[in-house]
C-alpha cells in the first residue's frame, strides 16, 4: 500500500496554527511596492488563513487534519440546555431555613 506523502512544496509555504487552520502569507507584498499605499503593504502583514474552499484543497495535499476560517469548536455539537428559574429558585427562603 503506497504511503501518504504531504506536499513538501505546500509545506514550506503555509503554517497549521495550533487549532488547525492553515496560516500563509498573502501575495504582491515583498517588492514593487513603490506605488502600493501604506495602507496596503501594512494589509499584507496581517495574517491571512485559508478560505472554506481552499481548506478541503489544502488537506488532502497536507495529509493532515486541518479546519477551514469560520469553522469553531462548537459548530456540530449541540449545547446543554439549562433550565431557568426564577430568583425565587435562586435564594432559599426564610422559611425553608426555620
């Protein structure tokens, strides 16, 4: 069975963040930046991660499990519900206690 090689190409370009999403640095901003405003070559030095689309692409050269920008911990899971009281449910009463 043939072994699953990530794309050392990829590799050297782009960066897996600690929660899974692909950092890379964006395009067109390391030389002719003459006639670039400021406000653009500082838009580059941002960090930019990999869109929803391009996250699927990038995995399967990655081999690895990677998560695209807007995905987060709690998008499949369904959250407990809690019941609500009233303040009475809150505070025991002064007649409880007697």
């Amino acid at each position: 069975m043939p072994k699953n090689k990530s794309h050392k190409g990829l590799l050297k370009r782009v960066r897996i963040t600690k929660s899974g999403k692909i950092k890379f640095q964006r395009a067109f901003g390391r030389h002719l930046r003459s006639h670039k405003s400021g406000q653009t070559i500082r838009s580059y030095r941002l960090p930019t991660y990999a869109s929803d689309a391009d996250a699927g692409r990038l995995r399967e050269l990655l081999q690895l499990k990677v998560r695209s920008r807007r995905s987060d911990g709690a998008a499949g899971k369904a959250s407990p519900t809690v019941a609500k009281a009233g303040p009475a449910a809150a505070k025991p009463s002064k007649a409880a206690k007697e």
